[in-house]
C-alpha cells in the first residue's frame, strides 16, 4: 500500500514518519506493562518482562524528550514505576491480570494527560 508523503511549504518533502498517523504515547506506555506481564508469564523468566517494561520506557521516553518539558517525562516515569509496583501489591485482590490492566490504565491516563493532551492542544512548549 503505498503512502503518499505531503510537501512542505519549503518544497521539501516531509519525512514518512510525518506523513502516518502517530501512535499516542499514552497507548505505548500502557501497552508495555501488559506487553513485559506476558513476556513474563509466557516465558517464566521475569528478567523477560522486566526487559519489556524498560524498552518501552526507553522508547518513550527517546521519543518525547525533545517536545516534551522534563519534568513532564519524569512524573510519567515516576508514575510507571509506582504502577509497576502497585500491580503487585493489587494482584492478591485483583488477580495478576486484573492489576496489570489496571496499572496500565492509570499509566495510560496519567500520560495522555501529561503529554499526549498537552500537545494535541498545543500547549506543551519545551
């Protein structure tokens, strides 16, 4: 399937990644600890999981540093971490996937909220 790739009014031609719709990042980060969860589970290495859980940070952590404030990136980062272990403590009332959904939910609301919202309004100035 060919995409057609949009001249800018410089005449030059926007990269492909500009031309295809955007993921959210909000979706990316709650998708990693559900994505490591199973790498966990299907692999019974946790190590696995935990490689899952990092990329996934990494990945979207790389991907917002130069068009989101830091301290925007670090409440994230913070909020994953504490989701992380939380889905732990949860997981004795909720079951193992009933607290990684819920922990990737809440990630998943706190990043929309942080920095997918902020710029589809326009409001995140770096």
């Amino acid at each position: 399937m060919a995409h057609s790739v949009e001249a800018r009014p410089s005449g030059r031609r926007a990269p492909y990644s500009d031309a295809v719709p955007r993921l959210p990042t909000a979706l990316i980060a709650g998708l990693s600890l559900v994505v490591g969860f199973a790498a966990a589970q299907l692999t019974d290495l946790r190590w696995a999981g935990a490689v899952v859980v990092l990329a996934g940070t990494g990945w979207c952590v790389a991907r917002e540093v130069r068009r989101t404030p830091w301290w925007r990136i670090a409440v994230v980062v913070l909020v994953g971490a504490a989701c992380f272990v939380l889905s732990h403590l949860m997981a004795g009332a909720l079951g193992s996937w009933g607290a990684v959904a819920a922990a990737s939910v809440v990630l998943g609301i706190v990043t929309y909220g942080l920095v997918d919202a902020p710029r589809a309004r326009g409001a995140l100035t770096r």
